[in-house]
C-alpha cells in the first residue's frame, strides 16, 4: 500500500525535499509518493481538511504558512509552540499534528559536523523564522550567550525578548554588525538572513569578526555564499544550507514511518545535492 505524503507552501515549485525523501523511502523500502502543493493563506484550512479526509499520512509545511498552519492542528509539541513554527504534520484520528524538524534537524546538522554549542558564545545572524529555530535549538544546546545580528534592531529584540522568556534567563540580546567585531574569539556562527539566497555580500565584512570565529554555519540552501567564503578565507569551517535542510527532512521521515534513516542514505542525499 502507498502512503501519500506532501509540501505545502507558496511558492514550492524550487524545492529539493521530494528528491531527499524518495531517496530516503528507497533506501529503506518504504511505499510512498511525495508531491508539492502550492497554496494560498486562504485556502490553507479548506486543503488541510481535504487532506484528512483523503487519509494523506503527513505533510511538510514551509514558507509562508508555517506560523498560519498552526491554528488547523489538533495538536502543537511544545518545541513548535515556542518557535512559533510547525514545518511537519502527521495524520492522527481527530486531524493533523505539527511540530517542527528545523530544531531539532539543526542540532543533528552541528552534531554532524562535529560542533558543540554548550557553554559557548554563539552568533547568529538575521532574526526571521529560520533564526528563530536556530536560536530556540543552540539555547536548548546549553549555549552560554546568543548575540543577534540583524538589519532592522527591532526585529530582533523582539525575537531575544521571546527567547529570554521561553528559556527565564537573559541570554539573547541584539549586537550590531559594528559591535560584535569586539566579541571575545572562539565563538560559534550560524547565518539564517536570505542575503545569500539572493547573491548578496554577507551581514558582516569586516574581516576580523571570521578571524575571531572557531566555526560556522550558513543555512542558505545553497552550495556556497558570500558568508562561507569570508570564513572559509579566514581558513574556518563553514558548513552549507544543504546539511539543515537534509537533517530537518530526516527528522520529518524518522517521525512518520517509525524508522531510522540509515547514515548512508543521509551522505548520499548530501552529495546529491552538492554536486548538482
Ligand atoms: P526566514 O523565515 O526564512 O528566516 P524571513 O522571516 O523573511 O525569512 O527573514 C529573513 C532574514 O533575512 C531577516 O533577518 C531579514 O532582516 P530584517 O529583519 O531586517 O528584515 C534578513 N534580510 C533579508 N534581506 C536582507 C537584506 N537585503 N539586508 C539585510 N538583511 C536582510
């Protein structure tokens, strides 16, 4: 029997996720099909009810209805809620469920690449949703400091002020391109802005703040960016976009069908997509 699975967003036209789960499924030997579903905010609660009614087991949800898909679900795991996002559904008897894989498939992304965040002060730049997950997951890592770099300050003092609360510590505060040049050396980068999706220069030039880095992350979904270069000239690890969204995915598969997405096939999504 073939199960159906999804994405829903808008666009999705571009997404990557359908290659790394039917790898997943043949690697494993599981029946199932995976298809994009383009939808608007409008229409988002008339589709989920279809799905349920058509018993789809579960769907993906990405940019722009991870925050709006929330008030459809019949049930939220504390991690979504204090994200604010659910990016996973799976069909229960009353509805769908959500959580979200981006937390937990970031802390496995540093796991993987040999990086631990515990007692360590940590960079993160941009302050949408991506950091959101980001920030929620190396806070929970047992993170010393988290320092947010953002274009529009506002945004992200409301993002530590949520933060601060979620965790009832002060560990999270706004730090301008200009200030956190002065941080202390050894600390831990992740990069969520979209500059790089778009080809743009980095967040932070100045040279000094890559030379000061231990290690990064960029989690554009793309093979390399302005920021990775400027780390790896400073001759620092940076691993790419393709590591989350791989790790996000095996979250996804492992909380639907009840298995272990073997390393193998992790490695060998990984090399697809960076040999594209
Ligand atoms: P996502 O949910 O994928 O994180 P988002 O919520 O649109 O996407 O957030 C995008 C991030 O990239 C934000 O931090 C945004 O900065 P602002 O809070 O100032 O909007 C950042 N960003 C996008 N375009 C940018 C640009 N041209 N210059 C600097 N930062 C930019």
């Amino acid at each position: 029997m073939s199960f159906n699975y999804g994405l829903i967003g808008n666009p999705v036209s571009h997404s990557k996720s359908p290659v790394i789960h039917n790898m997943f499924a043949s690697y494993i030997g599981i029946d199932m099909t995976y298809d994009l579903f383009c939808v608007e905010e409008n229409e988002l609660g008339d589709f989920l009810h279809k799905g349920y009614e058509a018993k789809v087991k579960g769907y993906n949800v990405t940019v722009p209805h991870k925050s709006s898909v929330m008030k459809y679900l019949i049930g939220i795991s504390d991690e979504a809620k204090a994200v604010g996002a659910v990016n996973t559904l799976k069909l229960s008897p009353n509805g769908y469920e959500g959580i979200n894989t981006d937390t937990k498939g970031f802390l496995r992304c540093l796991r993987e690449n040999g990086i631990s965040v515990l007692d360590r002060e940590c960079v993160v730049i941009g302050a949408g949703g991506a950091a959101r997950a980001v920030i929620y997951s190396i806070i929970k890592a047992g993170a010393k400091r988290v320092f947010v770099v953002n274009r529009t300050k506002a945004h992200a003092e409301i993002l530590c002020n949520d933060m601060n609360e979620v965790f009832s510590r002060n560990v999270c505060s706004y730090a301008s391109a200009e200030e956190i040049v002065d941080i202390s050396p050894g600390f831990f980068c992740a990069q969520t802005s979209s500059l790089g999706l778009k080809g743009e220069d980095a967040m932070i030039t100045d040279e000094t703040f890559y030379s000061k880095m231990s290690e990064a992350v960029d989690i554009v979904p793309k093979k390399t960016t302005d920021f990775i270069e400027r780390c790896k000239a400073s001759g620092k690890e940076c691993s790419n976009g393709f590591d989350m969204l791989v790790y996000q995915a095996v979250e996804s598969f492992e909380y639907w069908h009840d298995v272990h997405v073997p390393n193998e096939a992790v490695l060998t999504v990984r090399s697809l997509l960076n040999n594209e």
